[in-house]
C-alpha cells in the first residue's frame, strides 16, 4: 500500500516514452556489493571467496565491465554524455524516468529506484547530517538513468576504477581484467599509466557509469563534497579497500572521509524499513528546490 501511494507521487504529468526495462542484473550487483562490503570483519581473502561464490548473473556482469570499460571507451562515453545534450528533465521527472526500471528477479519485493533514494537520504536525515548531504542521498544513484538511453548495464552500474593505469588488486573479479585490449598496452599497464603521482583523482579517467554521469549533470547545483561524493561513491577500491592512494592529492584524502560516510547510509539503509512517503515528499521537494532549477540538462 505505501509503495502504491509512493509512485503515485512519481507519477507526473510525464510525456517520455515509457519502457518497462529489466532492471535485475543491476540489483543483482548491488546485492553483490552489500554481501561483499556489509561484512566488515571481513579479511581480503573472505572477499575472493565471495567472487568465487558469487552467481552466474554477477559473474557474467563483471567480466563484461573489466572487458569493455577501456580507455577509449571511457573517453567516447565522456564526450557523449559530458555535452549534457540527451534530456531536459526535472529532479522529479528523473525519479520518475528512473522508477521505469523494474526488478524482473523479484516481482513480489521489487521497490522503485527511488525507495532506496528515500531510505539513504532518510537515514541521513534521522542522523542529523547537514541538508545537502541528505539531498546527495536523494539524488546519488539517478545517473542510472543511463539505462533508459540505452547503456548497457557494465556502463551503469558496478564498482568504478580507474583506467590508463595498473588496476589494483582491490578491484573486485580483478582477473577479468585479462580479456581487456587495455591490458596489452605496455604504457597503461604501469602503476601511474598516463597520470602522474599524486595528481588527484579528478585528473584520472575513472571507467564509465553512472557516478561520473551525474557528477556533470549535477556538480554545478551542489556544494564541492556532494558532486565529490557522486562523482566516486561506487569507487570501493579507493574508499573501502585503501587502493590508489598514489594517485590522490590532499583534497582527494580530505573528501573520501565524506565518501566513506556516505557509504554507510548507501549499503546499510536498504531495509524493509517503512516510510511515510506522503508525509516526506514537502520536505524533498523543498530540499531539491534549494538547490535546483525546475529543469536541468541531462
Ligand atoms: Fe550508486
Ligand atoms: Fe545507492
């Protein structure tokens, strides 16, 4: 019943083309990812162990993200997404673009995208964090919709590393990096690759999906932490296994503190946990109002 009267909310007066898009190798990563990174106490080894354990499905992803996701690729994908020129939508209209999405592995449990938007920003805001960290707890995962243009799932979602450069052992299914073009390239294969030490990650292309999308859809509404926090939240290899500090600089150390507590809401607000959507949305869409025009480019 909540669930029904959350989309009605969603539900705008809404033109787009409406798909009904398979939404469950995505959930099926991101179950992965909470198995992996939820248990802490955890050693690297129990990690390989989950990657051994881990489905066909979430195998299958990963290989086909450590196949594609090359320097050349990365760098089209920039320039294609980077000019902002695929939609003009509201917040509100890309929950709802988003919501379109649907979990077919679950029919009886599937949530809207935007239920597990509300929960993080949710368990922010009980905590008391500062409003624009509960607003990035709205809005972080809406560059997935880049599924609805088309993107495969590699290019969307799943943990985020750099490219043009050695890729750590922190990276999960590492070895599937062994089937990627980049890997015969002598120059990229390098601790540093094409970037110097310590030249901070915003000078490291960092393999394609929906991070750094909507960091350029958004970074010009939001305080510098927030669009850092978007633009590196599926970056496990950085902010939970300690990889790549070589490539940071101190403003990188100072805002991954923030990314590591965001992470936290991200991974462990995914319950059953009731909300009283009615009741929340005047306080989102007053939240997405101070800091966002009606309509932004996409
Ligand atoms: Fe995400
Ligand atoms: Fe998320």
């Amino acid at each position: 019943m909540k669930i029904i009267k959350y989309h009605s909310l969603f539900i705008l007066l809404i033109t787009n083309n409406f798909y009904a898009f398979s939404y469950s190798d995505l959930a099926a990563w991101e179950q992965f990812i909470q198995t992996r990174y939820v248990s802490q106490e955890k050693e690297k080894d129990d990690f390989r162990d989950f990657e051994n354990n881990a489905s066909q499905q979430v195998k299958e992803f990963y290989r086909l993200n450590h196949r594609y996701q090359t320097v050349n690729f990365v760098l089209k994908k920039k320039e294609e997404y980077g000019a902002l020129q695929k939609k003009r939508l509201s917040i509100w209209e890309a929950f709802h673009y988003l919501d379109t999405l649907v979990d077919e592995s679950d029919p009886d449990l599937s949530l809207p995208q935007s239920y597990h938007a509300l929960q993080t920003a949710e368990a922010l805001r009980n905590d008391g964090q500062p409003r624009w960290l509960i607003l990035t707890g709205f809005i972080h995962d809406l560059g997935k919709i880049l599924t609805l243009f088309g993107e495969p799932q590699w290019a969307v979602v799943g943990d985020t590393f750099p490219v043009g450069c050695a890729y750590a052992n922190a990276v999960a299914f590492h070895d599937y990096f062994n089937d990627n073009p980049d890997k015969q390239n002598d120059l990229y294969q390098t601790k540093y690759g094409i970037y110097k030490p310590g030249c901070g990650l915003r000078n490291v292309h960092m393999s394609w999906g929906h991070d750094e999308y909507l960091y350029y859809v958004a970074k010009n509404y939001l305080p510098a932490p927030a669009a850092y926090i978007i633009r590196y939240h599926s970056f496990y290899a950085a902010h939970s296994d300690g990889a790549y500090t070589y490539l940071m600089d101190d403003y990188d150390k100072e805002m991954l503190a923030w990314v590591r507590l965001f992470n936290k809401y991200d991974l462990y607000s995914k319950s059953s946990q009731q909300l009283d959507i009615q009741e929340l949305y005047p306080y989102y869409a007053a939240l997405v109002a101070e800091y966002f025009p009606d309509i932004i480019n996409w």
